[in-house]
C-alpha cells in the first residue's frame, strides 16, 4: 500500500473518530502521515484536557493500529 493509500485510509478512519471526540466538545484533524506515523491536531475541548494522552493512545492510535497497516503511532502537532 502506498502513502496515499494509507493517508486514505487514516482520514477516512479519523472521520469515524469525530464524533466520538466531538461529544465532549474536542475535535482531530489530520495533519501528514510520514514513515509510519499519523501527525493530528487535538482541537477545541482536548486542548489542556487532561485526558489527551489516554484519547491519543487507547483510542485513535489503538483504532489506526489496528485498521491501517503499516501504520506505527500517532504523534499530536
């Protein structure tokens, strides 16, 4: 799978994320993915929450592991 594919792929996942995040009044937005890793920008509500690290890991990287080969982590920009 090439990057486009997978940059596909990441957005059309991070669109299914949404509105889970939007609930508690945050917002994600992809920024890049390069060499494995998906770049997003935390918005609204998940800016200063405390609980953006657990949000990032158990539930966005987890989800794009898990869905999107070749996919390695997830870094906040």
């Amino acid at each position: 799978m090439d990057n486009k594919e997978i940059e596909e792929q990441v957005k059309e996942i991070i669109q299914k994320i949404r509105p889970y995040i939007n609930r508690d009044g945050g917002d994600i937005k992809f920024v890049k993915y390069d060499e494995g890793i998906v770049y997003v920008q935390m918005l609204g509500a998940c800016v200063g929450c405390a609980a953006i690290d657990t949000t990032l890991t158990d539930g966005v990287e987890a989800i794009l592991l898990e869905e999107v080969p070749g996919i390695i982590g997830v870094e906040q920009v």
